[in-house]
C-alpha cells in the first residue's frame, strides 16, 4: 500500500513539471487535473465571465441613470415643468389673480402686465408703471377677453369694475407688444384699444 502511494505521489510531481506557467489545472474527485488556458488579461475564464457579467451590470446602472436624468429635465435638452411666459390672450382666456402677459426685447426692455392682489390691472416697464386700470381695491379677480371682443376686468361676484368697450368689435386677440403698448386688435389686424405705453427705444 505503501508502494502505491509513492508512485501516485511521483506520477502527480511529473505531471506538474509539464504544466505551462500560463495554465490553469483544477482536480476532480479523482484527483485528475484539467489544463484550461489564460485569457489574454490575465484571468481565467471563469473570472472573465464574472468581468462580463459586472460590466452588463455596470452598463445597465448607466442606462438607468441616463432614463432618470431625463425625467428630472436635467439631460438631453430635457423640459422643465415651468411654462413659458405668454403674452396674449386670446378670446375666451383670462388672467387671474398675480397672473401675467410679459414680454422681453434684445434692448433690456422688460414688460410685464399683472392683475395684482389689490385689483389693480398694472403695466409695468423694467418694474415701474407704466399703465394701469385705477381699480385698487374694488375686487377684481379676473380679466377675460371675452368673445364679443371686450376685455372685461371682473370681481368674484361676476361684476365688472372695467372693461375696454370693444364689443362686437371681432376682436381677434389681446398682445403685450415689445415696444410696451397693450392692444387689442381686430380680425383685419386694425388696432380697437391700446393702452397708449409705447417705450421709445425697446
């Protein structure tokens, strides 16, 4: 027995001596051993379906990533949830209370038109005003063109502390202009009202 064990023993060194420095040998239950060959990076084929694998992992976080970014308007010319700045209205639209029309021209000018919180209706140019409707403090909650082509500032009770007297005018559309005039035009493109706030220079 002990004859035997010597001569697997001298067998098993022998063998060793042909392996190249590059293989990989792994043991069965038998104790025979399997050559398998290196990758060129190094690893064993084990380990560089492990480097695969980690690498779809890593790709598939990456994609993840670039889907949330997206959503959060923040890659790829993504969009904010913030709406851009109007400056008409058309007939049949309104503007609430702290609601505006603006405007921004290449010179620096600056217009805004609010229904601010005292009911007054106020044009303003680079933050001071230019027009207003004089109604502070009498309710108006609401400006409407309304489709008979008159714009019509109402209270939350539904009446009116002023308005344009353009009705049955076939108003088209009410536009805050780049020059600073707010004006109401017909269907023909004929001005009806205008605010008489034209900034010379903007």
């Amino acid at each position: 027995m002990r004859l035997l064990s010597v001569i697997a023993l001298l067998m098993m060194t022998v063998a060793c001596r042909f392996e190249r420095p590059g293989d990989v040998v792994s043991y069965g239950d038998n104790g025979a051993g399997a050559q398998g060959t290196q990758t060129s990076s190094g690893a064993a084929p084990g380990d560089a379906q492990r480097n695969t694998l980690d690498r779809s992992i890593q790709g598939d976080a990456g994609v993840q990533d670039g889907k949330a970014a997206d959503q959060n308007g923040q890659v790829g010319g993504g969009t904010s949830d913030t709406p851009p700045p109007r400056s008409q209205l058309l007939p049949g639209q309104s503007l609430g209370v702290n609601e505006t029309l603006t405007v921004t021209t290449n010179a620096g000018c600056r217009f805004e038109l609010i229904l601010q919180g005292d009911g007054n209706l106020v044009l303003y140019y680079n933050g001071t005003a230019k027009w207003s409707s004089a109604t502070v403090n009498q309710g108006g909650q609401r400006l409407l063109l309304q489709t008979d082509g008159n714009l019509v500032l109402y209270t939350a009770a539904n009446t009116a502390v002023w308005n344009t007297r353009t009705f049955n005018q076939a108003i088209s559309h009410l536009v805050l202009q780049s020059d600073g005039n707010l004006v109401l035009y017909r269907t023909n493109n004929s001005a009806a009202w205008n605010s008489g706030s034209v900034v010379p220079g903007c």
